[in-house]
C-alpha cells in the first residue's frame, strides 16, 4: 500500500470521525449557537475530506478536474471554522446583529474564491506525473492563488490570536483550558495545511492535503475537552460569560462535584480567604463546609436558592448572600450551578445600627420620662411652697432652684433631641481629615494651637460622627484649665484596627473619672456631649476611652475597627 492510498484512508477516516462528533456536539445542546456552527464545520470538513479521497484515487485528467472543482467549497470550511472560533470566544463580531460584517469579511471572500477556483485554473491545477498518477498542484506564481493564500493565512491566525486572547481573559478556569485545547487544534492545522498549499509543492512533493491529518488531530482535541473540561456542555457562552465578567457580583460556575467550571473577577474578590489560601487549585468547593454541602443540595431539590448567608474574614466580618440555580443537561438530569455571590456587609451593619439605634432610643424614652417626671414633681412641689412662702429670702431661694430644674429638663428635652437623630440616616464612607478639618474649623480656639496629623483614610460612621470631633475639642477649650494645645493624630495599629488620638497639655482627667466622665448627667455642663458621642461611634462599632494621665493633659483614644476604616487610595 503507497502513501498517496494510505493518506486516501486517512481523508476517510478523518470525514467519519469529524462527522460523528459534529452530530454528537449539537446533539448535547443543539439550541446553543456554538454547537449548530460546530456541527456545521463537522459537515463541511467531512465533504471536503471525501472530495479530497476522491481526487486522490482517480485515473483520468477529467475525473480529476472534475472532483477538484465539485470540492471547491473548502473555502467555506475554512471560514465556518473561524468563525466557530470567534463565536466560542464571544469575539463581538460573532453576536447576533454583527454577523453581517462577517459576511463582508469571510463569508463573501470565501464565496468569490470557491468561485475562481470552479470557473479558472488561476488558484489550483491538475498535474500528472507517470510515477505518482494525476494530482493537483497550486499554481504558485499566479498573483490570484498569492491573495488566496495569504487572505487564508491571515484569517488562521485571527482565530489564533481570537483564541488565545479568550485563553488569557478567562482566568485560571476550565474556559482556559477549553480555549487552549481549540486554539492548539486550530494551530496543528495551520501548520499542516501550510506545509500541502505552500511549503511542500514548492519542492514538487505532491500529496493528498496534509490539512486532514490535523482535522483529526483537531477532532481528537475537541474529544478531549469534551470529556475532560466539559466544553459544549459547561462553558461560558452557557451564562453569557462577556456579561458576568464585568458584573459587581460573584458568579461561579460549578459541576455538581463542586468543580469551579468558570468564574468572574469579582468572585476572586469575594471569596479572597478561598482563592488566596488555594493558589492556583480551581478544583473543589469554592464556599466553606458545610455551608456548601447545604446549598449544593437545596439547589438540587428545589432547583433554585435565595439569599443563603455566610460568613468570612478572620472575625466573620464579612456578610456574603448566597443565589442560585441548577443547570441541567439535555435530558433534564442536573449537570452543574450558578452561585451568584453579593456582599451584603454594609446592609446587615446598617441593619444592627438600626436595631441598636431603636433599642437606645426606646431606653432614652423611658429614662427621659422618668426623670422629667421627677424634675417636674420636684417643680411642682417648689411652686407649691412657694405659692404660701412670705420670706422675700426664700422665697428668691426657692425660685433659684426652680430655674434651675427647669433648666435641667430643658437640657434633657435637647439632648433626646439630639440623641433620636443617631442612627436616624445611614451610616456611609467618609474621610476622616475632612472631618476633622471642617470641627477644627467650626470651634473657636484662640490661644489654643490645635495640631492635626490625620492619615488619608475613610471611615463608615453615622453622619453625626463630626460631632464627636468637634465636643472632644470644645470641651478641652472650654474646661482644661492652662490649656495651649490640642493635638490629633491617627495610626494603624497592629491588629488591624485605626487609632485616632485627641490629646492635650491641660490639667487631665482623674483615674476615678475616666469612666464616669461617659455617663449621663455627669460633668461640669450636663455631661451629655460625651454619653452622645459615645453612642454616635458605637454605631458602626466604633469605641472611646479616655487613656491620658492626670497632671500631663487628657487623651481620648477613638478606635475604629478593621471593617470600619478603609485607605481609599489602596481600594481603587
């Protein structure tokens, strides 16, 4: 048996197999656009390789001529087959309302030249040789057979680059590897075809169109990734991959063994403590246990999952909502999910500061009432006396102190009315200098240098957090006898947390009332600016001590936890 019968077999070979796996790939999913023009390639491949058998084992100049005309739509193969690229690498050429300009750039092309090649002998030729039968030949110096071949090779490597490109975006996913498979196929047959239309007839070899061997090769390829990456079955296109990359939200793709098929961005930053602990492993369940093994089976019974709640981060600070549908195969039997992954931190910190907020306002309410009841009993009790009193002393002593309790239920009624506008509005993202800034600027210091040494950070509190600032300065002005500076100052601390000290040189604070100093009522004026501010950082979970030393200054210590700081040069 020669070569040119055994490269016969082998265009045969190669036109059963890649036909089979046509029919088999758009069997899987045959409503999925990738697969029809698989399928489609499959067929016009298959035809092109029975052309070429048919050439190959005929022993007249005509019959020859004849096959080689009736095969001239391998233009059109060659085309489909770039286009399968582009359309399994989402290229935006490939949607749906652009295939027109494909039609401009390789469908009418490729029309033109199955057009030469069936009316001319401008592009291929019939030979003979005594010792090698009637072949066909390029006809190498012809200007139109030059454009045809690098019109074709230019295409090739398009789809190459296609391919390749779609293997670098996809991220470290079954998509990658689905995409390196093609684009390995679609190389093996660039090589080979090149060596039959340029390389080989250039020496006088004349053998059937080496381009087959590498449709096998392909064919094996495409087998490969079918049964190993679960292409045409998982695969981008499947969830509209051009969409979820760019979208806020985590999505995962996964098997139904918990495999990550495909990802987006955003997910990697979602699940950071899962990526970051797994370097460069995408195999098993991306989610903690056995929160996964509860969501993989309510998937599996009800289909679909809605906002399932977990939690990451070293001190579970971090909220995640979990969202989700089964995938099925063409015969309804489930084949992976789709987790759609949204951080809801915010939100649930937000509803705590709600929560709280209600609770202490409802407590403000009850001490509120109980202690205006009594001021006004006690006033009541004063007025009463004081209706019959004839001593023009006390009577002036008597109504003293009744100015003065309705001073205090004055204060009273302004401080719930301060305190009922905490957690009011929504905590959200501010700067921490420009806060500080705008109280420096609101309070009145002279004779009082106050130095501010803020770090370029952000901090999630309530929007009354200024106020804070600006009591902090007020009452060191207005009580630190001797007082000639007020100095703040911030710094990260080691366990993560942000540190922002108010510290001045005044008298300071005794260590007996550090902590009384926080109560309501306590003080030299009400003692309600510092109870206020207290409950305003404890919000969003910031705190306040009073840490200096007396006889050296005072120094509030306001500190911010990990999750309530941010430095927004870092985060975008």
């Amino acid at each position: 048996m020669d070569t040119v019968t055994i490269l016969g077999l082998f265009c045969i070979t190669s036109a059963i197999i890649t036909y089979g796996l046509g029919i088999f790939v758009c069997a899987k999913n045959p409503d999925n656009r990738v697969n029809r023009l698989f399928l489609l390639v499959s067929i016009g491949a298959s035809y092109w390789a029975i052309g070429e058998f048919l050439i190959w084992n005929q022993n007249s100049y005509e019959n020859v001529w004849f096959w080689l005309k009736a095969s001239s739509l391998w233009a059109l193969v060659i085309v489909m087959c770039i286009h399968f690229i582009l359309a399994f690498a989402d290229h935006p050429l490939s949607r749906p309302g652009k295939v027109r300009y494909l039609l401009v750039i390789l469908y009418l092309p490729a029309i033109c030249i199955a057009l030469l090649n069936v009316c001319t002998e401008s592009i291929f030729t019939v030979g003979y040789s005594p010792s090698f039968r009637y072949y066909y030949t390029p006809v190498l110096d012809n200007p139109i057979y030059l454009l045809t071949t690098v019109y074709f090779l230019s295409a090739f490597f398009w789809g190459l680059y296609v391919g390749f490109k779609a293997r670098i975006s996809a991220g470290k996913d079954r998509f990658k590897r689905q995409a390196s498979t093609i684009s390995v196929g679609l190389l093996i047959l660039i090589v080979l075809g090149s060596q039959s239309v340029i390389f080989l007839p250039m020496f006088g070899i004349y053998v059937p169109n080496l381009v087959f061997i590498g449709i096998v090769l392909f064919s094996i390829a495409i087998a490969y990734a079918i049964l190993r990456y679960g292409l045409f079955i998982l695969n981008p296109e499947t969830v509209a991959s051009n969409i979820i990359q760019t979208m806020p939200d985590g999505v995962i793709l996964l098997d139904m063994d918990g495999n990550v098929i495909s990802s987006n961005n955003s997910s990697h930053k979602l699940l950071s403590h899962f990526w970051q602990s797994n370097p460069g492993k995408f195999t098993g369940p991306p989610l903690p246990e056995p929160a996964y093994t509860e969501i993989r089976e309510i998937i599996r019974e009800k289909s679909v999952l809605s906002d399932y709640e977990i939690f990451q981060g070293i001190h579970d600070q971090q909220t995640l909502s979990i969202s989700g549908t089964l995938v099925t195969d063409p015969y309804g039997e489930p084949a992976g999910m789709i987790l759609i992954i949204h951080d809801i931190t915010e939100r649930k910190i937000t509803e705590k500061v709600l929560r709280l907020a209600n609770e202490k306002i409802s407590l403000l309410n009850r001490l509120t009432r109980h202690d205006i009841s009594n001021l006004i009993t006690a006033l009541a009790g004063y007025l009463e006396v004081l209706k019959d009193e004839e001593d023009e002393t006390t009577r002036m002593r008597m109504l003293s102190v009744c100015i003065g309790l309705v001073d205090k239920i004055t204060h009273h009624l302004q401080f719930s009315r301060e305190y009922q506008n905490i957690g009011v509005h929504e905590p959200f993202w501010q700067s921490l200098r420009e806060m500080t800034e705008k109280a420096v600027s609101d309070i009145h210091h002279e004779n009082v240098d106050i130095i501010v040494d803020i770090g370029d950070v952000e901090i999630y509190a309530d929007p009354l957090s200024i106020k804070v600032i600006y009591n902090l300065l007020e009452n060191a002005i207005r009580h630190a006898t001797g007082l000639t500076w007020i100095r703040v100052h911030s710094a990260e601390e080691n366990d993560g947390t942000y540190m922002v000290s108010i510290e001045d040189n005044g008298p300071g604070i005794s260590q007996k009332e550090k902590e009384k100093i926080f109560d309501q009522g306590y003080g030299k004026n009400t003692g309600f600016g510092l109870t206020l501010s207290r409950d305003i950082l404890a919000v969003t979970g910031i705190s306040i001590i009073e840490n200096g030393e007396e006889g050296k200054g005072a120094r509030f210590e306001v500190t911010i936890p990990s999750e309530s700081w941010r430095n927004p040069v870092l985060e975008s």
